[in-house]
C-alpha cells in the first residue's frame, strides 16, 4: 500500500478485512481490532471462521464477488467472536481490483445506528414536548395561584374538622406549580460553557457526592482507561448528568447494591450535527446498576419528556439528561435486563490545544 492508503486504511472509522484466495485474514484495519478485541497480530494468516462467527453461510457470497467482480450486501446478521456476544451488523463484501482472488469484509454494527436513530427521535420529540410544555405552564401557574389563595381564604372560616379538604386543595395545587417549575426549568437550560475536562475528574466529584447521600447505601466501583483525552464540555453541566444518571440508579438498586462506573474509547461512533458535519464522540462513560431494569414498554422512549418507570416520576430527569448530552454533541443510550441497566454516554474529543 501506498503512503496515502495506509493513511486511509488506519483511518477507516468502520472494522474491514481483506481475505485472501483461501479466506484467511491477510489484512485488517484498526477499527477491526477494535471490534473483533483481538490484535493484528493475532489475526494476520488464520482462516476468518477460525476468528469470527456470522449467523450468515458467506463463502458462497465470496465466491460470487470472486468471479463477479462486483459488490454484495448481507444486511442484519450476527456477527461475533470467541471474546464477546454477537452484534447485528450489515456486512459489505466487495472486490479489490489489484487483487481479484482476494476481498474487502466491512462490518457495520447496526446497534450504533440503532443507538443514533434514537437520540435523532428524543431529540426531535424533546423539543416539541418542551415547547408545549412551557406554554401550558404559562398558562396554569396563574390559575392555581389563585385556587390556592382561595383555598387559604376559606380554611379561616371552616370548623377544625374541614380543614383537612382545603389543606389537600393547597398541598395538591403546590405540587403542580412544583412540577410546573421543573417544566419551565427544563426548557431554560444554558447553552454549554464548553472547555477540556477530564472526564474521570469530574466522575470522582459524583461518586463522592453520590456515596455520601442518595447512593450511600450501595457499593460503587469504577472501572476507569487512565488514558482518555480531555473531553469537550460544559464541566457543571456534565456534573449534572452524571449525577442524575448515580441517583437513578441508587433508586432502581436494592440495599446493598452496586454501581459500577466504566470509561473506554470507542472508534468509529460518529453523530451530525445540526449544521450537517458530522462528529466524532469516541469517548464513552457507562453507569451500570443491578437493579430490576427498566420495563420493555418503556426502554425504547425512556429519553423522551414525561415518560418515568417510577410511581411517582415526572418524567423529566433522563429528558432533561437526554437533552444536555445532545447540546454537548453527544449521544446517550441505554441497555437494560433484569439484574444490569446500563447508561452509556457518547462524548467529542476536546479540539487540540484545548485547556480547561
């Protein structure tokens, strides 16, 4: 290979092997040591069934390539290895023209479609709900201000035995302009002040903060990559996710639970933003419970404003977190079974020269 394409092979964000004339692996890129969890090395000369398993009979697929010289696709199949569970992906197979006898194998992993289409969806239907919302608590606060003044005027000429109705009257109303409140907080959050933050710095101010209060009754652990790049955020308002993600887990976990805290890199997860470029958030933080997890008819809209799996819920706090890690041009996703929830957080290297 050339310089240049070397330069774009090491570069491709999508996992790709060539295969020789015997289907044995004579090349792969970095993106495919990443996903297959096994180094070149290691790779380099073993028959490709030896390394990787797809729910897919593929050798007659190559052999199509081979003499056809032309491009094949196999779309939402399990692809796996010996060293972690199978991922659906849509799998590319096409010719190399200064090698017929060989082929190029591209994985796209759906789950990172799969995980984009969503944050696209709550996002859109974030900003609808808000609007809405605001405008309805606009419109409500002024009324129940004054069914509660008229509830207080009314409890100074009742019997001490009828006062229990007017105090439920001006409890219940207090509660709604509460909630309201939370509403129009949800709609005014800032635009982020971003700058470099380490990632694990800011995770060690929510852990303690979280073991000392609402978590205090579980066991935290951390499973941190030391050698992260500086993030590009909004370090309080990040603060505030991580945060908000701890106590929901606090919540869902018996006593005597645990959290885990895990960061890692990711290669080849991008978002758009809303001026078309696109971004690449390969920095990952995941917050796992051991909690019940999060109802089946509830997990596929659990980022959208007013859905809560909680009784008394509003809804709010994952939106709201939903929305931050957005503005930060990240994505956020979640994965839950009964016994392991888990809240992943897609997040952009700081620019170069970046200080916090």
């Amino acid at each position: 290979m050339t310089s240049v394409t070397d330069a774009l092979w090491a570069s491709l964000p999508i996992p790709a092997l060539i295969l020789d004339a015997d289907d044995r692996i004579a090349d792969v890129n970095p993106a495919a040591e990443a996903f297959l969890n096994t180094s070149r090395r290691s790779l380099l000369g073993f028959p490709v069934w030896d390394k990787i398993f797809v729910d897919a009979p593929l050798e007659e697929s190559f052999a199509r390539v081979r003499n056809a010289q032309s491009a094949l696709f196999v779309n939402a199949v399990d692809v796996g290895t010996g060293s972690r569970k199978p991922v659906s992906c849509d799998v590319q197979i096409t010719g190399l023209t200064d090698r017929p006898d060989h082929v190029l194998v591209l994985l796209e992993s759906r789950e990172m479609q799969g995980r984009m289409d969503r944050a696209m969806s709550s996002k859109t239907a974030a900003k609808s709900a808000i609007g809405m919302a605001e405008m309805l608590a606009h419109e409500i606060k002024n009324p129940l201000a004054g069914i509660t003044g008229a509830a207080q005027l009314i409890s100074m000429n009742l019997p001490p035995e009828d006062l229990e109705l007017t105090d439920l009257i001006v409890a219940e109303t207090r509660r709604v302009l509460k909630l309201l409140e939370q509403v129009e907080d949800f709609g005014n959050v800032r635009p982020p002040d971003r700058k470099g933050v380490n990632i694990h710095d800011v995770l060690d101010r929510a852990r303690k903060s979280a073991a000392l209060g609402f978590a205090a009754h579980m066991t935290i652990e951390d499973e941190y990559d030391p050698s992260l790049p500086l993030t590009w955020a909004d370090p309080d308002q990040l603060l505030q996710v991580i945060l908000n993600l701890l106590k929901n887990a606090a919540e869902a976990g018996a006593e005597g639970g645990t959290i885990r805290i895990r960061t890692f890199y990711e290669l080849g997860l991008k978002v758009r933003r809303s001026d078309g470029s696109g971004a690449a958030v390969p920095l990952q933080v995941e917050v796992v419970d051991d909690g019940p997890g999060i109802p089946a008819d509830l997990a596929q809209d659990i980022f959208e404003p007013f859905v809560s799996g909680r009784e008394n819920g509003t809804g709010l706090g994952l939106a709201l977190i939903s929305k931050i890690v957005s503005d930060h041009d990240g994505l956020i996703s979640v994965d839950s079974v009964p016994g392991r929830t888990a809240f992943r957080i897609s997040l952009p290297v700081a620019p170069k020269g970046a200080t916090g």
